[in-house]
C-alpha cells in the first residue's frame, strides 16, 4: 500500500501520536502459546501466532471462558516475559528530539470477573512499562498523565477525540474503523505483515516504516 503524501497544513505543534499498548508496543512473542499449552488447552508447546491460540481455544469446551483466563495469564503473570516492539524505541527517540507529543491508550480493563485471583490487568502494565523505563526521563521520559486505560473500545475511542490525536496508531482494525473513530484522526495500523493491505487507513507497516512515514510530515512542517 502506498502511503498518503504529507499535507502541508500539519503544523509539529499541532501532532499529538495516539498508540495503542498491547501488541502495538508490547510484543508477547509466543507467551499466548506456551500459557495455552501450560494450562493444558493445547497439546503441543509449537510457535502460533495470537490468532491461532485464539482460534482453537475457543472450540474446546467453555472455550470462551479458557479463552478469558488465558488472556488473564498473559496479561499479568506472563507480561514480565513480553518485550518491546521492535523499532519503537527509535520511534520514540524521534518523536522526543521534535517535541511530538505522545499518548498510549490501552483498551484494557482492570479485572476480569472469570479470574478468582482478582489480579489487575492495569496495574500489570504499568508495572512492564515501569520496568521497560517508560516513566525515567534517561528512558522513555513518559508520564502517568499520557498513558489511559479504557474499559471498552467505545471509551478508548472517545479518549482518541477527546485527546485530539492527529494520529492513532493500533493493531486492531476494528478499532480504526470503529464508527466513532474521530474523523479528523489518522488510522494508523501497526503490522510487521509486508503483505497486508487496506485502503481504509491512512498508512499501515511495522515501526519503521510507520517512523519513515511520519519524519516527512514532520519535517514538511518545519
């Protein structure tokens, strides 16, 4: 997919880059597989994507409710095993030498009501980015007030207007082309498939490429 051409009008005051936290900036690598295999929902410890895990999960028995708790098991216990996504760190150090402006905004709730252990879902992120140095200034120099959590998709689309986000950066379709999505907003999709296409968001490709797209809009604007 060829990327839209720099408009003129984006001023690097006016960019506020809205991104999405899970699988956008962490990366979980093969955590969904080896919990679903630990967990005895499948019988092989093999590589599968999310997806794949997903798809037979939810044909075994009570596969929805196997399906929540092993999403529960990666997003708490299992995140101390996730990484950075490849290419952000570089994203974000570009972003910083040009004052861009930066959220994250997680479609992520606190607990889950399956999960007897009552753990926090939110608390286990800030707890990953902490260790990640997200919140050091000699790191990733975010704060506490640009990171947000949303309890459904609808309010994480709300805060992306209400944030004004010129940009919005997710994995997720559905959220991109969530109706409310605000249309002064530019849908972004995260992917490390070369081949994937989609005409209805703006710009789509891994961080580099999304961090190669951005830099003439920015420059442009100089």
């Amino acid at each position: 997919m060829e990327p839209c051409k720099p408009e003129k009008y984006f001023d690097v005051s006016n960019i506020h880059i809205g991104i999405d936290l899970d699988h956008t900036i962490i990366n979980y690598q093969q955590i969904f597989a080896e919990r679903a295999f630990s967990l005895g929902y499948t019988n092989h410890n093999v590589k599968m994507t999310k997806e794949e895990v997903k798809t037979k999960v939810k044909k075994l028995k009570d596969g929805e409710k196997k399906w929540g708790l092993l999403q529960m098991e990666v997003y708490t216990d299992g995140i101390s095993e996730a990484i950075i996504m490849e290419g952000f760190s570089e994203f974000v150090n570009v972003c910083k030498e040009r004052g861009i402006s930066l959220s994250v905004i997680s479609h992520k709730s606190r607990n889950n009501p399956q999960d007897a252990f009552k753990r926090d879902l939110q608390e286990s992120a800030l707890d990953w980015m902490n260790k990640q140095h997200f919140f050091e200034k000699s790191g990733f120099g975010f704060s506490l007030h640009q990171v947000f959590f949303a309890e459904t998709i609808e309010d994480k689309v709300a805060r992306i207007k209400i944030l004004k986000c010129s940009h919005f950066v997710d994995d997720l379709l559905k959220v991109l082309l969530h109706p409310c999505f605000p249309e002064s907003t530019r849908k972004i999709l995260y992917t490390s498939l070369p081949e994937i296409d989609n005409a209805a968001v703006d710009h789509l490709g891994d961080w580099s490429r999304i961090t190669k797209y951005l830099i003439p809009e920015m420059t442009n604007a100089d």
